[in-house]
C-alpha cells in the first residue's frame, strides 16, 4: 500500500508564488510516477506536472514555464514550486503515485490553492 499526503497550499496574490509538497510512505519501491493534478469548481480534474522513475517530467501547456515538478528521494517527498502564480491556477490540488506493483493510483486528500487578482 502506498500513502499520499499533500501539504504547502494556501492564499497567494497573482503573480507569487508557493511550493507543495506531497509525502509519500508504504511500497514506495513500487511507485513508476509521481503526479500533481488539479481540480477547480465545476471542472474536472486535470493533470498539472508529472514526474516518473527515471526523471522525466511533463507539463500541462498552462504550466510550462511557470511551475517545476521535482523530488528528494531522502525525505520521501515530491515537491510542486509554482511560480507566476495567476488566478486560473486557483483549484485543490491533488498528489497522485502510481503503483506498478499494484496497477493502481493512490490519491491524496488534496490542498487548496487560491490566487487572488
């Protein structure tokens, strides 16, 4: 079993900005990816950024530029740095880990990210 817990979110003006971190803890040998993903009000969820085993990351194209998907393998943690922040970028944002082992997806209870004009 894989356990997912999302901190860092908060209250930012438009053009701050602020650094998730997501914990992870369990089989995390059996993780393949790492993803931050984000839902706003009435919309679906969405994949922000990811991160896989070997180091490769990809970006949503309303992110690319502006936030950086990174880990420290050390502490277990994969962080989000969101930089340039605008208010569209307001949503909860949800970590998610990829279990090969279990073929499945392990979600967090989310934070709530607000940017405000």
């Amino acid at each position: 079993q894989v356990q997912v817990v999302e901190s860092g979110g908060g209250l930012v003006q438009a053009g701050g900005s602020l650094r998730l971190s997501c914990a992870v803890s369990g089989k995390i040998f059996s993780i393949s990816v790492m993803g931050w993903y984000r839902q706003a009000p009435g919309k679906q969820r969405e994949l922000v950024a990811t991160l896989n085993s070997g180091g490769s990351t990809n970006y949503a194209d309303s992110v690319k530029g502006r936030f950086t998907i990174s880990r420290d393998n050390a502490k277990n943690t994969v962080y989000l740095q969101m930089n340039s922040l605008k208010p569209e970028d307001t949503a909860r944002y949800y970590c998610n880990a990829y279990s090969d082992l279990e073929s499945a997806d392990h979600w967090g209870q989310g934070t709530q990210v607000t940017v405000s004009s």
